[in-house]
C-alpha cells in the first residue's frame, strides 16, 4: 500500500522559510520522480516544484529562486524548501509520486502577517 504523508506546515510571515517534508512508503523511492503541488482556495491544483529519479528539477515560474526541491531516498523523503514566502504562496501543499494517483493528504501552508 502506498503512502504519502506530508509535514512542515504552518503559519510564518511573509519573508519567511518552511521546509516540508513528504514521506513515502510502499513504493521503491528511488526510482520515481516527484512532484510537489499546491492549491490555493478557489484555484485549481498547480505544479510547484518536481524532482526526477536522476535529480533534475523544475519550477514554477512563481517559485522560481525561492523554493528548493529536494530527496534523500535513503530516508524515502522528498522536501521543498520554501523562503522569501509570499501571502501568494498560501495554499494546501501536496506530494505526488509523478505519472500516478497517489497523492499525500496535504499540508497547510499560510503565509501571513
């Protein structure tokens, strides 16, 4: 059974860090990319951030130079690193494991003063 569980959330204000972390279980880590995603009330799901199996990545243009994908698949971890928040980066924040529906629950990212 695969799992994704999401963590690091929080409230932080606006120029400030969060790091989250997604944690997978029942599938062999290593090999797949992963994707971070994040929805924002009323607005569709959008592609944050993705990092391949090889450790290439891309962002979102909006993201650009302030979020960092990352993974340890020793710990089966993918994270994003978040600084210079933005009120606009308010969103729930989900994993994905790329090309399938296996998605975390999300984490609640709020950035405000």
């Amino acid at each position: 059974q695969v799992q994704l569980v999401e963590s690091g959330g929080g409230l932080v204000q606006p120029g400030g860090s969060l790091r989250l972390s997604c944690a997978a279980s029942g599938i062999i880590f290593s090999i797949y990319t992963m994707d971070w995603y994040r929805q924002a009330p009323g607005k569709q799901r959008e592609l944050v951030a993705r990092e391949t199996s090889e450790g290439s990545t891309i962002y979102a243009d909006s993201v650009k130079g302030r979020f960092t994908i990352s993974r340890d698949n020793a710990k089966n971890t993918v994270y994003l690193q978040m600084n210079s928040l933005k009120p606009e980066d308010t969103a729930v924040y989900y994993c994905n494991v790329y090309y399938t529906h296996y998605w975390g629950q999300g984490t609640q990212v709020t950035v405000s003063s």
